[in-house]
C-alpha cells in the first residue's frame, strides 16, 4: 500500500476514534516529544509565546488532553537531533514531532547526510514504537538548483518510507496570498524566526497534522 493511501487510511481510523470516543475520552494525556531547533525551543520568545506552550493551549482548545515536552535545541542540526533522539525518546513518550533542517541548509550541509541524520531519528523512533509527525523544510535557491532538489526531496521520502504523518513545510502558515506582507509582519528582525504572531499562525496549520499524530498514538495503545 503506498504512503497516500496508508494515510488517508489513518485519516479515517482517526476520524472513527474521535467519533466513538471523543478526545477528552483517553485515560491519560498524550505526552508528546517536539525534537527540533529554535523554531521548536522558542528563541526570542517569552515562554507562554513559543511554539510549544502555543501548541499546547492549541490541542487543549480542540479538546485533547497532551503533554507536549519541548525538546529544541537552537541552532541544533539534524546531527544533533540524531544524537539526542535516544535518550528523547523515553518509555513516556507517545508520539514525537520532528522538526529539524533549517540549521543544516544554514550551514550548507550535504543533504545526503541530512537525509542519514533524519533517518536515524525516524528509525528509532520506529523502533520505539513511537509515531512521528515529520515537519518539512525547503532549501533556498542559493546553493544551486540541484542542492535545493536533493534537500526538498529528503522530506516527502523518508515520510513515505516510513509512514509518518506529514507537514509539507513548517512556515506554510505564514503564506498568506492576501497578505503580501506576512512573509516580515509576522517574523523577528532576524527575518529567520517567527514572532508570537507567526507562531500562532504555524500552531494554527499544522494543528490538524498533530491531531492526526494524536490518533495515531492512541491507535498504538
């Protein structure tokens, strides 16, 4: 079965659980690891701003019960994340977001070790047992058109190889085609990471990938 299909099967699993059983229904929260860099830990941000605390009031007004534990580390790589994922990944976590890259192509890392580094995370989290959310990121154009291809397509691959859920790319919520300012009304100076506003914006597009990710985790259990 290809990766659409599977998901689009996990899609309508999930739709049935949350119809039969509702969120608040699980006996526990869903404790949720999010391993990526600043974007993640919430750098220039008060603590209440960052993604995970804005995640968290996200899920709570759906209705789920989770315990998002914020595992960013700023300016981490995919290397460091590979190196952390083990000891991330203890016996109370249920699900795990990954969100990590954009250090890697800052830096102008080959993809090829990009991709080792991500497949590293995914796999162990596969043996975990532990189900993935795997947010994307894009490479500019400056490192030339075949860097760009290597890098977008590690991605959508690993995603289909290892059937997690998917998020095309974490600043997809800042595309805004009726706002021609977004891409810098809703950034820090810095021009690389969101404001509390841009957060929000984030949290708000892929809350239903996480919702997904909440189903899938209940689906393990």
């Amino acid at each position: 079965m290809g990766y659409g299909a599977v998901r689009e099967l996990r899609k309508v699993l999930a739709a049935g659980l949350f119809t039969a059983c509702g969120f608040a229904a699980t006996a526990e929260p869903v404790v949720i690891a999010a391993l990526g860099d600043s974007l993640t830990q919430g750098y220039g941000l008060v603590e209440q701003d960052g993604f995970v605390p804005q995640l968290t009031r996200w899920l709570t007004a759906q209705g789920v019960e989770a315990k998002v534990i914020n595992a960013g580390v700023s300016g981490d790589t995919t290397a460091g994340g590979a190196a952390r994922v083990d000891w991330t990944l203890t016996p109370e976590i249920d699900a795990m977001i990954v969100a990590l890259g954009g250090n890697d192509v800052l830096r102008g890392i080959d993809p090829s070790l990009t991709r080792a580094n991500l497949e590293t995370i995914l796999q162990s989290a596969s043996n975990a047992g532990v189900p993935v959310l795997l947010v994307g990121m894009q490479a500019p154009g400056n490192y030339g058109q075949d860097y760009k291809n290597a890098f977008d397509a590690i991605y959508p691959d690993l995603a289909g190889r290892y059937e997690t859920v998917y998020a095309p790319n974490f600043f997809e919520g800042l595309s805004i085609p009726e706002d021609a300012d977004a891409a810098t009304k809703y950034m820090q100076a810095d021009g690389i990471h969101p404001n509390a506003k841009g957060i929000t914006l984030i949290v708000g597009n892929l809350g239903p990938a996480v919702l997904e990710l909440v189903a899938a985790a209940n689906l393990q259990e």
